[in-house]
C-alpha cells in the first residue's frame, strides 16, 4: 500500500499480511503517522487478505505513545488526539480480519492499548507490560481502560497505574495478556502460524467471531442467546460451510484430533 508511512512495513505470506511497526530505534513508539498508517490499512485491506500479522521491528514491540507528538495541547486537542487512536484501533479490533500480534520488549503505554486491541497476542519471553502514564500526569488515550480491564481485570490494571508495576511475560500469560507464551525468537514463526489457521476459516466464519462474539459476550443472556442463534444461522446458511460440512460428513476433511 503505497499511503502507509515509513515507519509501516507490509510484506506478504500468501493470504497473511505481515504488518510491521518499523521505528526501531524508537523502541516502535507510536507518532501520529504510525496511528494513522495502521488506520488506514484496516479501513481498507487488500481483498485476497485473509489474516494480519501485527509484528514490530528490533527487540521491542511498542513503548507507547511517542510524547514528542503531545506537545502543548488544550483540552479539545487532547480529546480529539484520544479519538483519533480510539478510531485507528477500533478499525482493526472489528475490521473483517484476524490479527494475531508478536509481543517482545517493551509493551509499555499505548503499545499495550495497540496489543489489547488484536485478537490473538503470542509473546516472547522477553516481553514486559507496563501503565506509566500517571507517572507523567497523563491518563490513557487509547482505548485501554476499556480494552486492558477484559484482560486483567480492573484492580490489577488500577495497581499497574498506581503504582507503576510492570509484569513479566509469564505474568502476562498467567493473567491474560497474551495468548501464547513461546520461546526466545518464537513469537513470529508461532504468529505467522496461527494467522494461516485462521486464514483458512470461511470469511464468514471470522467475521461472527470478530464482531459478534464481542457483543454477545456484553449483552444479557437472553440477548447474547438470541444473537448466537442469529449468527450461527448466518454463517451455517453460506455456500462454503454447506459445502466444508459436506465435506466433512463424506470423510473428505479432517477431524479434530
């Protein structure tokens, strides 16, 4: 894609997109371009993706938001930076594709907002996660009162803040934070698998997961009940689960095993 910033790298692994935070020597802060870059890839995807990616370049994954972006600002500036990010993440957390994200390094501020916003995290020993944003009098910006508390939990993430505490990887795996613990240099080659499983799911197969799973799980129960049944009608009813089921009753696809 030609609009996304230097500090974006996209390769290509057949139907996985390979997205790369590219500011190395930054630790991959994110600078309003970075936000804006991964904006606009998942507003609108190559159509023959199927599964993303969300890789960083060096030893680290993100140690946020890059403060040289904040600046002087007044209250309405600061309000509609927040938004901004807010819309940048929110169009990867229910845009149409997997992500599956590489946590390594720092994972630190707005890098653990970016990391809450993806659907499947797979972190490296090395990975650390901190909330330092009140040690600077700032609060979070990017969707990670919401997103960060689904992980951990309200009290551990108040602690993370008021306190400054920063967890280890096998903290974060205990806790939730990552889905995957691998070895040193594993988190990539572990990624780029899961993302080619989930590459193989019928479109409409993720789509229920990615936006209705989400809200049925914040629904009532006989809402989210109701919601289920909507969506497994749905996606039950497309050509190519007739025909995977078919598939499957004629001994054609293989059983979980």
């Amino acid at each position: 894609m030609s609009d996304l910033p230097p500090s974006l790298v996209l390769d290509r692994d057949g139907p996985v997109a390979v997205l790369r935070l590219a500011r190395p020597a930054k630790r991959n802060a994110l600078d309003d371009a970075t936000v804006l870059g991964l904006e606009a890839f998942f507003t609108a995807p190559p159509d023959d993706v199927r599964a993303v990616v969300l890789d960083a370049e060096g030893e680290h994954f993100s140690a946020g938001l890059d403060l040289a972006e904040l600046g002087a600002t007044d209250a309405v500036e600061g309000m509609e930076h927040s938004r901004f990010w807010h819309r940048a993440f929110t169009r990867m957390e229910q845009g149409r594709l997997p992500v599956v994200s590489v946590l390594k390094g720092a994972v630190v501020g707005g890098g653990l907002e970016l990391a809450a916003a993806t659907h499947v995290r797979v972190a490296e020993p090395s990975a650390f996660y901190a909330l330092p944003e009140p040690r600077h009098g700032l609060f979070v910006g990017g969707g990670g009162s919401v997103r960060i508390p689904r992980l951990v939990g309200v009290p551990r993430m108040t602690d993370m803040m008021l306190t400054g505490r920063v967890l280890d990887a096998d903290e974060g795996q205990q806790l939730g934070i990552s889905t995957y613990l691998t070895d040193p240099g594993g988190g990539f080659p572990k990624a780029l698998e899961l993302a080619h499983r989930a590459a193989q799911n019928p479109p409409i197969s993720n789509y229920a997961v990615l936006q209705a799973l989400p809200r049925i799980a914040a629904a009532r129960d006989e809402d989210g009940l109701f919601l289920e049944s909507l969506m497994a009608a749905i996606s039950s009813s497309s050509a190519e689960a007739q025909d995977r089921m078919s598939a499957f009753l004629d001994g054609r696809a293989g059983k979980v095993r």
